[in-house]
C-alpha cells in the first residue's frame, strides 16, 4: 500500500471490500457490501463509518477499515468515532477491521461492553483469512473460490462407518488423534446426511470460530450459520483457558432462545447452529417454546467435555428432552471415562456421572483412529519421550562461577524448578530442538520459568545448553487474543532467535495450530490425561522438516543413595502420568508396557523400555538407578493385573495348564489367591470383557475352582489308566503327589447318582477303560477285565497272580444267570469271552475231552478216531469226538469250542465213510496172518477194533443191507466166511 496514510486508508477500504465479497466466510454472510460513499443511506461526509454492508437477513453492518502499523496498540480513543457513529437505529452489528493484532485494556473493554455488538477483526484474521491475497491495491479483481477439502483415506473410513451406524443406532463416537481431521470430518458427514438442521457444539469461542470457518471455506452444500455464544459463559470455564469474546469471532452471536427458534423453523435451506456447550442450555430453551422442528445431526466436539455431572452445561447435549435429534455424534481424540468406584460414590451422593463408556449416554464408538496407528499411517509424526534427570551436585557445580540468583537477586530454593530449567535446556541441546511449549501447573510458574530461564543458561556449561539464540515468554488465556497470537507468531517464525520457548499453565494444550513445534515440556503440569495428550497433540502434528516430536520431562533427582526413596519421591509422578496418558491413546505403546509387566510375572528380568522412551541421568547416578527406575515405570503404568497374568503364564508354562492349587504360591506372589479373585470378580460381573476373553484362551483355564479340581482328577485318572490299563481305582488310592484320587473318584459316582453330571465329563469318563458308576459296577469290571486277562474257564479255586479269586467270581456270575439276577448286558459281554461257560461241570467235562484229543492229535499226527476208541486211561475219547459233530450238526454247539477244534490238526466235522477203512485194516491182518478169520475181540495195534468191524460186516449181510460190491471183496479174501463157527477159531 501507498505510503501516505489518507491513499493507504483508502486503498485498505478497497482491499476490506474485496475481501467481504471474497473469502469464503463472509461472502456467504452477507449479501452486499459497499463503501461508504457507495451506500444511498449515508448521512454525509466519512464520520468513522467506511464500509456497510447487508447481511442475509437484511440486517445492517457498519464497518470501520484502519491501516495500522502491525505493531500498533489500538486505543479506546480510535474507535470512539466510529462506535459514536455507527450507534444508529440502522446498523445491527458492527465490525472493526485492523491491520494490528492489538488493542488496549480500555479500549478492548470498550468494544465489549457495548450494547451493540462490535466485533474486532485483526490483522491474524486476514492473514488466516482463506483468500488469495492480490499482490497489490490495483489488482483487486473477484478471485475463483478456492477448491474444497476432500476426504483422506482415513476420513472416508470414519465417514462410512460412522453412517454405518447411524442407520442402527441414535448415537454413537468417532474418536480420532488430534490433528487428523476431526472438524472436516463433521462437515463431510454432515454433507452425507443431507441434513436440514444441524447443531455443532464445541468447548471454547476459538474452536467455534476454527470450527466456523473451516466448514465455510470447504463446504459443498451451502448453508446458513448461527453462532450461539456469549463471553460470560466461557469466562470461568477453566483455569488459564485461552479466552476470546464474542467481539473476536467475527461474526454477530446469540443466545436469545427466540432467534435461535426462529432461525429453526422460518429460515430455509441447510442450516448449522456453532455454539458452546455454556449456551446449549439456550437452545434446550429455544425447544421448550415449541414448534421446533428436532435437529437432523448433532455434533458433540471435544465431546469428553460432557463426561461428568450430567447437572452441568456440558451435558445438556446428552438429554434428548432438552435438545431434540434425530442423530448425535460424539467426537474427541480423548474419550474420558470413570471408574466404577468414581460412578458409585456419586450416586451416594445423589449426582449422576456421565462416562463415555455408557452406550446409553454416548453410543458405541463407531470409529476409533488413535495416536499409534495415525502414526503408523504417516498422519501424524511419531513422538520420543525424553526424561531428563538433574541432581543436586550437577546444577551447583556447573554454579560454581556464578550465583543460583532470579532476576531480583534472590537465591533459589526451588531445586525442582531449577532441574526443570536445566533439564529442558539439555533436551533442547541433545534433541535439535528449534520450538518448545512448556506446561506449568499456574500462570505464575510459566511466567516465571521464561524469565529466569536465560540466567540459567548463562551459567550452563557450552556442551549442555541449546546452540544460538534463544527467545522465551510466557502467555496466558488472560491476555487479550491478539498478543497471545503475536507470541504464537514469533514462536512459528523464529525472526530474532534460533530457537524459542513459549510457556503456558494450560491455554496452548487445545485448538492451537504450530506444525513446526518439535518438543512439549511438562515442568510441572496438570496431572489429567485429557490436558496431557492435548498438549503432546500439539508437538506431533505432520510438518515437511520435523521427522519426531519430542516430550521432555525434567526431573530432580534427590541426594539419597536408594533409587526406591528416589523413585517415591513427587518428583518422578509427571514421569509416570504422561506415560499413562500416552499409552491410553497409543495401543502399541500400550502393548510394550503391558508385555513388559508381564515378563516381570513371567521372568523376574529388568525390562527394556521401548525404543521412544530414553532416560538421561546424571553421571553420578549408578545402574542400579536406571534398572530400579525401568522397573519403576513398567508398575506404575501398567495394571499389577498384567504382572499377575505374567505368573499365570509362568505357571502354564510349567506345568501345561492353568489350573492352579489355591494354595499356589510363585516367588512369594499368592498365584492361587489371585485365580480366586478373578473368578469372583467375573461371578460379580466386574471382570472387563478384555481380561475375561484373555484368561478363556489360556490352556485349561475354568471360571470355577471345582473345574480345576475335577481337571486335575480326571489327569491323573488317565495317568491311573495308561500304568495299570484300567479306571478300576482303589477308594483310598494316592498319587504320587498325594492326590486322592480314590475320593475323586467316589464323588464322581456319587453326582452322578444325583443326576447332576456334566454330559460331557460323562463320556469322558466312560471312554476310559473299565469304568463304572457305581462300586459293584466297579467291582464286576474287575472280574471282568482279569477274566479276559486270564482266561475264560478258571476252576473255581483259582486265584491270580495278582491275589484275585478269579474262580470264585466265575462261579458267581454262572449262579446270578442261574437266578437271573445278572443283566442282559453282563451276560452278552461273557459270552463274547472265548472260552466261556454257563455249566462249570459240563464245561470241564468238555475240557477234558479237548485235552485227550490234543494228546491223540500229538501221538498219531490227526483226528480220525473210531467211536469207539478209548484212550489209555480208559476215557472214551471216540464218543467225545462223536457227541461234539452230532451237536455241530444240531448247531448247539458254542461258537467258542467250533472254533477250538477247527484249529485241531485233521479235525473234520462230517464223519468220513470208515469202511475203506476197516477193509483196508482187514486186507492189513490177512496179509500178515494169511487169511482173514479175525477174532471177535480182536483190536489193532493203532487200537481199531477190527473184530468189532468183522461181526458188523456178518450182521449187514444177514440183514441184506450189505452192498454187493463189499461183498464180493470180502468174499475175495483168503478164509472169509460169513459164519463166525464155520471157519478155524484164533486165539
């Protein structure tokens, strides 16, 4: 612009022209813009007023445009005119443009207290504005709209699930890591929907204002905005909030309940209420007129805000009696959620909490992008924890040439301070690290911190403290929005310095945008995890030449020589609360932590902490330090759950199964006491989902005690079986590791006789070999299974080996047939024995004849005995062997004892015609005897009675049934006659 202030006031109202009717926001605003000597309403001569301007309501804007020098401070005296001027019945709002980011006290609050509403638009805004700026006055021409955003890959994920949702469920959370899009993400989901009405709520005027114009400039579908917002209902929302009023929006606000009714139900066309969750109770009344039609989307941003007493502002949004939707999305990268004892002690006390883990309150989360994957999508960059350790004797040595003074010559005390400062230089010197945010517990501590911190480096050794200039402040929500944006500025551009540091208590941790911030430090913060990872949020956000973001926590390490009075000493809890709240949000993290706990079960080993966590210790400090303190970590951001779960995996390990003792006891730690808990906290329904499906995929894990036992019984039954062949145990029989498992046995009979018995233990148990439900049961099977062992004909005396009287047994079993007391069962299975009998006398009849037949079969090498052979000691072996074929042939004879004689050498079952046979002994005796007169009695050598066989022959002659062929052959022998007497007699 020109360099004579009246041509540059002038070309500023073109360019301020230019810019209403261009930037994305604005053009959609308002319907008309024109300079003041262009509008048919002025009054006269520029009085203050360069600019007005109708918006789409037809209300009326006056404008005031000033060039200033950037580092200009607006006084109350500048504006005086221009708000005496524009204080007109005609003009409904008022805006300020200015090219400086300042104002004073008094004319801030001038602007702020008026009734009509001014808002002050600063030279941030238009350099945030999304417009391409011309390069000079003179090319002041309408500009192309800028192309909208579209969705990223992971964007569409969320939008498709998040619609998937909808079409089951009312509600529901899409949780994503900060800086990966939330706020798009809405509008897109919003645009998908096709909705008429939609409200966003959001935390804080600055996120209503990003909010505003980020949906502006990358909408599809265009559509009318009201704000509803007032600076009473963000001023005491926090401690250290960033702060802005309503007269730093931009745009005119409200919170009458009938503006936003009307804007409701008579404006048409899509339209979005932006407003706080302060000022939702203003919308529930805007319901309670009624006649309002429900909104088709509500958008909860930063939605863990609304955790807590549903009583507050926050959770007006929960109650669908007082606001109306059709739908509600719950947005946060940081859900909050409360413990059962939280929960219950507030209904003690007769409050009501909302957690996010209510599905009721919040719906099920639809999408879920953490800090870890996010990462690992290249989203955002990756994160280092840096813990920096200082200690008394190192920061006064490097002291020894100057004095530990502030800058009003008092001494310091405060050692954790001073580590703080210390430890953070080191860092930025180790680390490379151009700009820092550092987090404080007060206002008081980070202005403090900044200012001190350029005498600490003073007298810090060369090696230890950051290379170049470097510049430090501190800010505050206090400060006006726009000097707090002039320190943001010098912190993103670094003009005078090489490096630079910018301390807050808490205003920097949400909506602030550095991308080229690579490092956050807790000196001494807030302990609450949502604060926590806002805050790291702001170091890990994608920029072209930052590969890591890097979280420094200084400690001061305390002169005792015991690392755990150390470790327990205040100093080290910013350690252990930024890795818990680091590993809430980052799963892989999460699982390093909870894997090295349970190596602590399993091993007893020191752990390695994962790769991003370093520790830089003072070189006085020992290893025993640093071991005491990884292990110190691991316990305290982890669940003593994971430790437990380690020794149960011990325990598996040894012994191939998780059923443990009650009494078991690893290292001192009670494993069996544990088991019990866990056991009665999934009776209680306490036990969360994650750690009862990870103790169900554990090898024989059982929710009850008895399971384990009966476990451990039926082991060792199997073990009983594969030694001894049988289940047929004693009642009281003891392992070897003094299991009785005699008793567990009876008491499986005895539940099962209660009809109470597991199915499936049942055919388990009744596939194991001998057993039986009851003790007789038991008992018969044994006799059984020495029966099969031994043989199925015992004499009754007989005993085994072993002590059985497998006889007696017999014997009982062939009396209860006789009774017909012995089931058809039993029966079956003896008589499938080989070899068994239900006449004991019979059967050994019977034996004694097979004996004398193997004796005849051994001496003559077959089995072809006559009828009437008898063998030496008189037996009558031919009427045996007779008797057995007629009862073959009658099929009365036992299957068993078929099978027996088959097996005889030359037995045959169909009696062979002997004839040929006794001829041939008759031809044999004549041949050696010369002639055939055989006496009567008459036996061979082989004991055929060839007398007996003679007469026989006489007899069928006489009865005329004697074949004529045999005939003729005997009548063929030397001295055959068919009368005995006729013929000479032999002795």
């Amino acid at each position: 612009m020109d360099h004579d202030d009246n041509i540059k006031g002038k070309q500023f109202e073109h360019i301020c022209k230019w810019f209403l009717t261009n930037d994305p926001v604005y053009k959609r605003e308002l319907r008309r813009v024109w300079l003041w000597d262009e509008w048919t309403g002025r009054w006269g001569g520029d009085a203050g007023i360069d600019l007005v301007a109708e918006d789409h309501t037809g209300n009326m804007w006056a404008i005031q445009a000033k060039a200033y020098d950037p580092a200009y401070r607006v006084t109350k005296r500048d504006v005086n005119k221009f708000l005496a001027e524009s204080g007109r019945e005609v003009f409904t709002y008022r805006m300020l443009i200015a090219t400086s980011n300042l104002i004073d006290r008094i004319g801030e609050r001038t602007v702020q207290d008026q009734e009509k509403r001014v808002t002050f638009f600063r030279l941030n805004d238009l350099q945030a504005a999304d417009v391409d700026w011309p390069g000079s006055p003179m090319e002041l021409r309408p500009t192309r709209p800028r192309r909208p955003a579209r969705p990223q890959k992971h964007q569409r994920s969320a939008i498709t699930k998040v619609l998937k949702g909808f079409e089951s469920a009312d509600r529901g959370q899409l949780i994503m890591a900060c800086g990966t899009g939330k706020t798009l993400t809405a509008l897109f989901i919003h645009e998908q929907l096709e909705t008429t009405r939609t409200l966003v709520l959001v935390p804080s005027l600055s996120l209503l204002k990003q909010t505003l114009n980020a949906w502006r400039a990358n909408c599809i579908t265009e559509f009318a905005s009201l704000p509803v917002c007032s600076d009473d209902t963000v001023a005491n929302a926090d401690d250290d909030v960033a702060l802005l009023h309503t007269s730093d929006l931009g745009v005119p606000v409200t919170t009458d309940p009938a503006d936003i009714a009307a804007f409701l139900s008579k404006r048409r066309g899509p339209r979005v209420v932006f407003a706080t969750y302060q000022s939702s109770p203003q919308i529930a009344k805007a319901f309670a007129l009624g006649r309002i039609p429900e909104f088709d989307l509500v958008i909860a941003d930063e939605a863990h805000r609304c955790a807590g007493p549903v009583s507050s502002d926050f959770a007006t949004v929960l109650d669908p009696a007082e606001i109306k939707a059709k739908r509600r999305l719950f947005m946060t990268a940081t859900p909050r959620y409360f413990t059962g004892r939280v929960l219950k002690a507030a209904e003690e006390s007769d409050f009501e909490y909302a957690s996010m883990d209510d599905p009721k309150k919040f719906g099920i989360v639809f999408y879920r992008l953490g800090f870890g994957e996010a990462i690992e999508r290249d989203l955002l960059t990756d994160y280092q924890v840096a813990i920096i350790g200082v200690d008394d004797a190192t920061y006064r040595k490097w002291a020894e040439n100057g004095a530990l003074v502030t800058r009003d010559g008092v001494e310091v005390t405060d050692a954790a301070t001073l580590a703080g400062q210390i430890g953070l230089a080191k860092a930025m010197r180790k680390y490379d690290l151009h700009r820092v945010i550092s987090f404080h517990s007060r206002v008081k501590r980070a202005r403090d911190f900044a200012a001190c911190l350029p005498d600490v480096l003073a007298w810090m050794p060369a090696r230890h403290r950051p290379r170049g200039r470097l510049w430090a402040a501190h800010t505050s929500g206090e400060m006006p929005a726009g000097d707090r944006y002039v320190l943001l500025q010098r912190l993103r551009r670094l003009e005078d310095a090489d490096r630079g540091l910018l301390a807050n208590a808490r205003c920097l941790a949400e909506g602030v945008d550095v991308p080229t911030l690579d490092g956050v430090a807790f000196i001494d913060p807030r302990r609450s995890e949502v604060d926590i990872v806002q805050a790291v949020g702001r170091a890990i956000r994608l920029s072209a030449d930052k590969t890591v973001g890097t979280i420094v926590i200084p400690v001061f390490i305390g002169n005792s020589n015991d690392p755990e009075v150390v470790l327990d000493s205040s100093a080290f809890k910013p350690v252990w609360d930024v890795i818990k709240a680091l590993r809430s949000h980052d799963d892989q993290l999460g699982e390093e932590l909870d894997e090295l706990r349970r190596q602590l079960g399993r091993r007893g080993q020191r752990p390695r902490l994962p790769g991003k966590i370093h520790l830089d210790l003072p070189t006085r400090v020992g290893v025993d330090f640093a071991r005491a303190f990884d292990v110190r970590l691991v316990e305290q951001t982890t669940a003593t759950w994971e430790f437990w779960f380690g020794l149960l995996e011990q325990f598996i390990e040894r012994h191939g199964h998780s059923r443990v003792p009650q009494s078991c006891t690893i290292d001192g730690y009670r494993l069996g006491t544990w088991i019990n808990n866990q056991r009665r906290l999934e009776a209680a329904d306490k036990l969360s989902a994650d750690r009862r499906k990870r103790l169900e995929e554990l090898r024989g894990w059982t929710w009850s005690a008895r399971d384990d036992w009966w476990e451990d019984g039926f082991d060792e039954l199997v073990a009983y079986v594969n030694r001894h062949g049988n289940s047929r145990v004693p009642q009281s029989y003891r392992t070897a590791n003094g299991f009785q498992l005699g008793t567990w046995v009876q008491t499986q009979r005895n539940q099962f006789a209660e009809s109470s018995f597991d199915l499936g233990r049942r055919r388990r148990l009744e596939e194991l070999p001998g057993w039986a439900w009851n003790t007789r049961d038991a008992r018969w099977e044994e006799g059984f299974h020495q029966l099969k062992r031994y043989g199925a004909r015992p004499p009754k005396t007989y005993v085994t080996p072993e002590g059985y009287p497998l006889g007696k047994w017999a014997a009982r079993q062939r009396q209860w047939r006789a009774e017909g007391t012995l089931s058809a069962d039993r029966v079956r299975r003896l008589q499938k024995l080989p070899g068994w009998t239900w006449d004991a006398i019979h059967d050994a009849r019977w034996e004694a004849g097979y004996d004398h037949l193997r004796v005849y079969v051994q001496e003559y090498g077959d089995a072809l005995i006559s009828q009437s052979y008898k063998a030496p000691d008189g037996y009558r072996l031919g009427a045996w062997v007779g008797q057995q074929r007629l009862k073959y042939r009658k099929n009365t004879l036992e299957t068993d004892r078929v099978h027996r004689l088959e097996k005889v050498s030359g037995w045959q079952w169909t009696v062979v015609d002997k004839w040929p046979e006794g001829f041939a002994r008759l031809e044999a005796y004549v041949e050696r005897n010369g002639d055939a007169l055989v006496p009567k009695s008459y036996v061979d050598e082989r004991g055929y009675s060839l007398g007996s066989w003679v007469g026989t022959q006489r007899a069928y002659y006489r009865k005329g049934i004697l074949a004529a062929n045999r005939e003729e052959l005997l009548e063929g022998l030397p001295g055959w006659v068919w009368q005995a007497k006729s013929g000479p007699r032999r002795s």
